[in-house]
C-alpha cells in the first residue's frame, strides 16, 4: 500500500472517530468536521449543478446547438439571484413562481401515477384468483387499510359510532405504516454505521501494520 493511500485512510479514520465523538458530548473536534462535511458537500453540489445543468443544459447546447431560446429559463434561473439584494428581491418572485408551478404539475401527475393509482389497484384484487385464501385475505387487509384511512381524514364529520370505529382501524393502519418506514430509515443508518465500523477495523487497523 503507498503513502498516499495510507494517508487517505488515516484522513477519513479522523474524521470517521470526530463525527463519532459527538455520541459523547458535542466539541469542537465534531464541529470541525461537521463544519468541512458541510463545506465539502456544498461545494461540491455547487460543482455539480455548474456542471450538469450550466454547462451541459444551457451553455453547450446554446453555443455549440443553436438553442437560443434557452435564454429565457437562463434569465429565470439568475433572477433567482435577485434574492441576496433585499431591495431587489422582489424580481425573484416571478422564477420561484415559474418554478413552483412547474414542479407542482410535474409532482402532482407523478404523485398520481405512482402512488394513487397504484393504491386504488391494488383495492381491486379479485377475491377468487389464482392465490387461493391468502390473495383473498391480503385483498380484504389492503381495502379495510385503504378505506379506514381515508375516513380517518374525513373531518368533515365528527367521528362517532361506526365512523369512529373506523377511523381509528385507519390509525392502526397508520401508525403501522410509520413503523415500517421508520424501520427501513433505521435499518438503512445501522448499514452505514456497519459499514463505517468494518472500515475502521478492517481498513484502518490494517494500515498499522503498514507503518509499525
């Protein structure tokens, strides 16, 4: 192993054990490197979007395309800089309005495709199908799951007698949603932390070896 590849390691090792620090009390040796996480990741956002959507998006395809017209979302994007001006700020109203728009009608017609739909489909499994007992079981499950939490956002009505009872089925539903989102959310941190610690035994301790 070279030089530089050893140093590379003991660098990210460091800052691995100061962002691990934090799990005893906050100091400045998480700070620092919190402070250049942060830096870093700015940065290179920064680079990124210059990159990918300056340059590739707009510059490249209005010089070398012939796409002049892409002019008019250039001007939108660096009115966005009117913002730092307070007494100018008002101009970037006009790009965060096109944006917000744009972005709502993109969102709302994925959110339908991708999550409604689907939803209201997977309401309207055939009972007697193929799966036998246990298709018609989930079938049932999903329809009571879907329909009991709508109802539970229904406030147009006070939940009492039979709509009570259902609105809170549709909490049971809710709340085991939340639980299995915040399982995969937890199970996917423990895969970093794992992932973090097998390079400190295995990567880290190796390089010992390398310099003793």
């Amino acid at each position: 192993m070279t030089s530089v590849a050893i140093l590379q390691i003991w660098i990210v090792a460091f800052f691995t054990l100061a962002l691990f620090s934090f799990l005893y009390k906050d100091n400045p040796v998480y700070k620092l490197a919190e402070h250049i996480f942060a830096g870093l990741t700015a940065g290179y956002q920064v680079g990124l979007v210059w990159d990918t959507v300056v340059i590739q998006k707009l510059w490249d395809p209005m010089i070398y395309d012939g796409k002049w017209w892409l002019f008019v979302p250039g001007i939108l994007g660096f009115l966005m800089f009117a913002r730092f001006w307070p007494k100018y700020s008002w101009v970037s109203r006009v790009s965060l309005a096109f944006v917000m728009g744009t972005t709502s009608g993109v969102f709302i017609t994925t959110q339908l495709h991708g999550l409604v739909l689907p939803a209201m489909k997977s309401t309207m499994l055939p009972l007697g199908g193929g799966g036998g007992l246990a298709q018609a079981v989930l079938a049932i499950i999903v329809v009571v799951g879907v329909v009991s939490t709508l109802i539970y956002f229904y406030f147009s009505k006070e939940h009492t007698g039979a709509l009570g009872v259902t609105a809170k089925v549709g909490i049971w539903f809710i709340m085991i949603s939340f639980g299995a989102h915040f399982g995969y959310t937890v199970m996917g941190r423990v895969s970093l932390l794992i992932g973090r610690v097998y390079f400190l035994f295995y990567d880290w301790f190796g390089t010992f070896s390398e310099i003793f």
